[in-house]
C-alpha cells in the first residue's frame, strides 16, 4: 500500500530485504541516536512498535512541540480549505523509550482512521531519519500526557547496557523523561510497516471506558478514550480570537450517563481545541446529524474533557481497542437532558420548563421567509416594489411564511430566585410561538420542556440566559 511516505511493505524487517541496511537491525532508539548524531541515519534500521497514529498540524510541526497544548490551528466546521497535515507514527522500542516520527504531509487527515486500523500494534523499521529535536517533559506537556498513559510498559522491557536477554519488570520503571521528534529524510525510504504480522505484546491499546467513569477521574492531565453520541455543536464566537483558532464545543451522552440517576449530569461538554486535527468526515458527520463518535486520546483535567493535538476522531471502532467493560451500547428512546436548577452553569444544555411571565419587546423581531426553500433573505421585487423576490428560488414569494424571535421570561420552579431569561425562535418553539404573534398571547403560557443552551448562569445579579436550540 503506498501511502505519502512511501513505506515498503515486507513480511518482516530483515536487513537483507532493505535496500539501506547494511548491518542488523537495531531494537534501540537511543543507541542509534547516540551512534548516528543528530544527522540522522542511512545504513542501519532500528525496529520499534507503533503505539499510536495520529495528524499534526504540517505547517507548525516543529514549533508546536516547543509551545505545548497552545491552540495553533484547526480544520474547523467553518474552515473549507484546511492546510495539510502531517502524518505522526508515536513508537516504542524494545527498552520502553518513546519517540514520535512526523513523516511527510498528507493533503488532508482523512485517512487517518485506516492507518489506526493497520499501523497501531504493528512492527515498524525506520530508515533514514533524523533529528528534529530532544523534547522534555516540561516543554511538551501533551507529548508526554500521552505517553504517560503508555506508561509502564505492559511487558517486561530490556535494560539498557546488560546483556539482550536481560529483562526487568516494569513496575519498578520511572516514566520517560525525555522523547526525541525523529523527521524524515527526503529522497530515502524511510518506515517499513509489517501489517502482516501479530499486534506486538508491547502495544497498549487505547482503554474505553463509560462517561461516567470518566467523570470519576481524580487525576489531572489524563487521557481517556469513549464512545459517545453528540447531540449539539457550539463554535466559540469570540471576537478577539481568530476564526482558524477558534475552538469546538461538542455536548455528549452515552448509556452510562443517560441510565443514571442524578448524580451524574446527562450531557457533558467536549472542547475540541484548535490544535485538534478533524477529518472531513468528521466534521461533514457532525454538520447533518447526531453520530456515534469514537473520541480516542482525548484530555480530562479539571472537570472537563478536551480534544487536543494527539486526539482522533474516529466514526469507526476498531475492534482490538480495549472495552474496559465500558457499557457501548447504542441508546434506546429518546435523549434526556438535565433540567434547568441551581447547579446549571453556563456553557451547558438543559431542558427547561415553566411560566412565561414577562417578554422583552424591544428584542423581538419578525421576517418572512420563503414558503418553498425557507430562505430568510428575501428582497423586494425589482419588477414590483410590493412583493418579495427569492434568489435561490429565483421566483416571488407570494405567501412569506412569517418567522419571529422572542425574547421571554419564564418562571421556573427548579430555579425561583433567578431571572431565568430564554431566546425562543418560532420554527422551533411550537408551544410559545405556535398560536400567536402578539405578545399577549404569550404572557401566562406553559413552557416545557425546552432544548436550550446555557449562555450565561450568574449569582449577582440571580440571572440565567439561555436560548433555544435544535439537538442534532
């Protein structure tokens, strides 16, 4: 299979077979950088485990290391035209050490999900490498968070300086301390994957477990993988951030969060970083309709969940990831939000419910709308300044469908000291909107139970500003 790196597919990493080697094959990371210098190496191969595969950014490559987990770039919802990206193989070798090879850029990370599926696990020969750079824990903090959840090895390693077939327990290993950033060298061939052969023992597959679980994490800075189902999309629209560094909200569920009682919230958010790199068919999926999304190295820290570089979104679930026991059954019935009350906070989804008792007119406003494409931007026809003229279905509209946003007050029991303001749009809100557009058609009514977002949840003043919205 030719892929951008031009990898050469043997049966195994025989040194007779590749056209460099000379000598035998290396099993050590650290000799050959020690014997080779940072120039890099021609003649000689060393074989190492591929414990993960994943894109980087290919314009920032380098520098991101240097900068740790800061957002630098991301292939957005928004973003039509993504730069490539840089194809990442994260090894192991015999000795435990790590270290990530940035190969050649690809055009898109589209295939990234087949090369999980046959690279994680498998043997690899690297040829003609060199040197980017020696990183430390300290200047690559997201590096060495997913290393760390490699760490220890789950079979004995050998040791360094004693004879080859002297081995040690793992256990009693301190976690790597240093990674090298090994690059290719252009006109060589330079990674042979053997796909033919056994899931090495060394390769630890990604653990997936249930969101609740997840929850429960004490740790800070830990990796986790699950399978979740996402009901709702937020771009962050701050000003002072530039679109292509703007990060993703995704609000999930799974069935251990939906078949709980309430000690565990029904949704949790997902920050998906601009550092993340996502597919095409990731972000088409999640343009259209809820999806089953597999979120795989992704960063639990501080109560939240946070898609980082290093992160992939899969659509598929490769069958040697380890279950856990995790419960990954699809959910049955409809999905059900947490209600509005004293714990909400902002940037959430809830469900709310209660009286409308006040209405803000001087932020209602109506327009027509097309009654064949639903088009809102309707102009005035050029042959006749009374009628409305629709581009898209270049004819005019002669029965608008009038469309209206309201700005109501509700009061909720499940949270009576607070100002519980709520945008409610008609095309959505059937029990606000459904009847009338007066204004005083809509004081009294019963409201509930309403998808919302949590813009904003203060206590000084008691105010929660939500709007309505459309779960996937």
């Amino acid at each position: 299979h030719q892929v951008a790196c031009a990898p050469q597919i043997h049966k195994n990493c025989d040194s007779k077979q590749h056209p460099l080697a000379q000598n035998a094959v290396n099993d050590s990371l650290l000799e050959m950088v020690e014997s080779q210098g940072a120039v890099g190496w021609r003649e000689v191969q060393v074989r190492v485990v591929i414990q993960r595969v994943y894109c980087l950014p290919a314009r920032e490559g380098y520098r991101s290391h240097v900068q740790g987990n800061k957002p630098l770039w991301a292939t957005s919802i928004i973003n039509s035209d993504p730069p490539n990206v840089r194809l990442c193989l994260l090894v192991q070798d015999a000795y435990g050490m790590f270290s990530e090879v940035q190969l050649q850029s690809l055009s898109s990370a589209d295939d990234i999900e087949q090369y999980c599926r046959r690279w994680e696990g498998k043997f690899c020969c690297l040829a003609g490498m060199k040197i980017l750079q020696r990183t430390t824990r300290g200047r690559a903090l997201g590096l060495f968070s997913l290393i760390d959840s490699l760490w220890p090895p789950v079979v004995p390693v050998k040791v360094p300086g004693q004879s080859q077939d002297s081995e040690v327990m793992t256990t009693t290993l301190p976690p790597p301390s240093f990674c090298y950033i090994l690059t290719v060298q252009s006109g060589e061939i330079h990674v042979e994957v053997d796909e033919e052969e056994q899931i090495s023992h060394l390769y630890q597959p990604p653990a997936v477990h249930g969101l609740k679980e997840i929850l429960q994490i004490d740790g800070c800075n830990e990796r986790c993988s699950f399978w979740a189902q996402v009901l709702y999309l937020k771009l962050q629209t701050k000003h002072s951030v530039p679109v292509n560094q703007r990060e993703i909200w995704l609000f999930v569920t799974d069935s251990t969060l939906q078949n709980v009682v309430h000690t565990t919230p029904k949704v949790v958010a997902v920050s998906v970083a601009a550092s993340c790199v996502l597919t095409t068919e990731i972000t088409e999926a999640l343009s259209v309709a809820s999806r089953l999304i597999f979120f795989k190295d992704a960063l639990w820290g501080n109560g939240r969940i946070i898609c980082v570089e290093r992160t992939v979104l899969l659509l598929q679930f490769c069958t040697f990831y380890s279950a856990a026991g995790a419960d990954l059954s699809e959910l049955t019935g409809p999905v059900r939000l947490d209600e509005l009350d004293s714990t909400t906070q902002a940037n959430s989804i809830c469900a709310v419910r209660g009286t409308v008792v006040g209405v803000n007119e001087n932020t209602a406003f109506s327009w027509p709308t097309c009654d064949r494409c639903g088009n809102g931007k309707l102009e005035l026809c050029p042959q006749d300044r009374e009628l409305l003229y629709c581009n898209q279905c270049s004819e005019v509209v002669t029965s608008p469908v009038l469309k209206m946003q309201l700005e109501v007050f509700l009061s909720c029991p499940s949270r009576s000291q607070s100002t519980v303001k709520v945008k409610v749009w008609h095309d959505m809100s059937v029990t606000v909107l459904s009847t009338s557009y007066e204004v005083q058609s809509v004081l009294g009514k019963e409201v509930g139970l309403l998808n919302c977002y949590v813009h904003s949840a203060t206590s000084h003043p008691n105010c929660v500003a939500l709007e309505e919205i459309a779960l996937l």
